[in-house]
C-alpha cells in the first residue's frame, strides 16, 4: 500500500480498518490464534483513545470496526493491535518475523448506512468468503468474530457467557444512528 497520508479522523466517526498477513503463516482462524488474539483484544479496552468496537479474524487478513479519537490515537492503537497480533502469530513454535504484510487500510465511516454495511461486513465476512468461493457459510456466528457479544442481530444468536473483549461504542453513528438502517441478519451476504 502506498505511503499516503491518511484520511482524517474524528472521534464522532467510526473506521473500517482491514491488516493483512504475510503469505505462508498459519491462518488466524485456528482456535488458538482466536482465543489469544481474543486476551490481547481484552488488554486493549484499558487503552486510552482507541477502541476496538467489532472484529473478524481470516485465513491471511483481519478486519477491524474502531472508534480513535483522533489520528495519532488511531495509528498507536493500530501500532499496539498489530504488534499483539505479531506477537501472537510468532508463538507458533519455530516462527519469528514479520507478520503484517503491509500498512492498514483505513476507511473512516460518516454515514448512518456506511456504519451499518460495515459492521455486516465484518461481523459476515465469513458469509462473503464463502459466497465468493460458490459455496454457503451458516447461518451463525462466526466464532472467529466478535459476534457473539453483538447485540442487534435481527435473529436471535446465541449469547457470550464470557465477557467481551470488544469495547463498547461511543459514538452516536456506532451506538445507534446505524440502526435506522435495520439490525442485521445472520442470513445476510455482506456484498452480495
């Protein structure tokens, strides 16, 4: 990714923030990788500034709903997510090294609809994967995702009897402004 100066950013508006990993590792769906990325996401609600609201972990990526208070709030809060995620990664007995392939790629959200199509994306992006490849995902959580803590699906979902690792929303486009657009449903194809 080219080395531009980023968007800006604004406490008032949430971002889609999507990190992508070296070609070769392990995907960062195996359950191990999940529930460590899952302690590292838990340390990071004490951060000042910068919050992680959703998440989904893939095969080679990770994207990400956040809330910063300004840029310099977002890129440390990025800088502390990737290196925990690094960190993670090279766990793997034998393995060391980098692990993001490049520079995040932001998209600040300004709009109710923007707000709400990013969180299907993220929280569904196992629906997308699958559709993509011709196939059909489940109608359910992707357990790899902060899902489970989400509290506006359309349908029922099975609640989490653990407490979350995702922060809770501050803004108002994330809070609720997103749901004049209607909760989401588990049988949706972010894209499709």
């Amino acid at each position: 990714m080219r080395h531009l100066s980023r968007e800006g950013v604004a406490a008032r508006h949430p971002a889609l923030v999507t990190v992508r990993v070296v070609r070769g590792l392990p995907s960062l769906r195996r359950r191990g990788v999940v529930l460590a990325f899952e302690q590292a996401l838990a340390a990071l609600r004490r951060r000042q500034g910068f919050r992680v609201v959703q998440y989904s972990l893939h095969s080679n990526h990770a994207h990400f709903v956040v809330e910063a208070d300004d840029a310099r709030a977002l890129g440390r809060g990025m800088q502390a997510l990737g290196v925990r995620l690094a960190r993670l990664v090279n766990r793997t007995p034998g393995r060391s090294g980098r692990v993001l392939s490049d520079r995040y790629h932001l998209r600040v959200l300004r709009t109710p609809r923007e707000v709400r199509n990013a969180l299907a994306y993220v929280l569904l992006n196992l629906r997308k994967h699958a559709a993509e490849r011709g196939g059909a995902a489940p109608v359910a959580v992707d357990p790899a995702s902060s899902g489970r803590w989400f509290s506006h699906w359309a349908r029922a979902a099975v609640p989490a009897r653990d407490p979350p690792v995702v922060s809770p929303a501050s803004s108002w486009l994330l809070r609720t402004g997103w749901l004049r657009w209607g909760r989401i449903d588990l049988a949706e194809t972010p894209g499709g």
